[in-house]
C-alpha cells in the first residue's frame, strides 16, 4: 500500500506513474465494470448497490447470495430499500419516447 500525504490508499492508477485514484475515478471504473455485467448505469453513483442487488435478483442469483455479498443479515433490509423493480434499457426506453413525442409535436 502506497501513503500519499500520510494518507494510505488501497487503489492506484494503472498508468505511470501509479498515483492514488481519485474518487471519481474509483466511480468511473464500479460503472464500467457494471455496463460490462450489463447492469443499467444510468442511476447516479450513490445507487450502485441497489442497482447490483436489484439487477442479481432478477437474474436469479439466490437471495442469501446476495445477503451475503452485501453484508447484509435480514431479509428485510434488501425487501424494503434495495429490491427495485429492473427495467431493461430504461433510458433509451425513455430517449426513444420523448424523441417520438418532440416529432409527433413538429408535425
């Protein structure tokens, strides 16, 4: 582990000369690694872990998998905050319909 101002950090930069990664870089790379797994990312950072959970259960990861994978102990912590409802290409789903709708206004 390298210490940058007495500041220890656990993530460096893959490119010399291997400085620390800035938050916004560590957020960059969770959202790629999410479009990679073909989770939706158009949900602000914060909502990372919902969007992950929610995305694993819809795919049939079983429930006490992802207990465990989100440190989480009770059944209900996932039920009530996490377990969102996942819509497939929900942006473009929503680009799409407010392009159709500016279209059907201009002619």
């Amino acid at each position: 582990m390298r210490t940058e101002n007495k500041t220890p950090r656990l993530l460096l930069s893959y490119k010399k000369p291997y400085f620390p990664i800035s938050r916004d870089t560590f957020g960059r790379w969770i959202k790629a690694i999410l479009a990679m797994a073909g989770v939706d990312t158009s949900f602000p950072a914060h909502s990372t872990r919902s969007m992950s959970t929610s995305a694993a259960s819809k795919a049939g990861v079983p429930l006490k998998t992802i207990l465990e994978a989100a440190g989480w102990s009770q059944e209900s912590t996932f039920t009530r905050f996490y377990k969102k409802q996942v819509f497939p290409n929900f942006g473009q789903s929503l680009l799409s319909s407010h392009i159709t709708k500016s279209s059907s206004a201009l002619a």
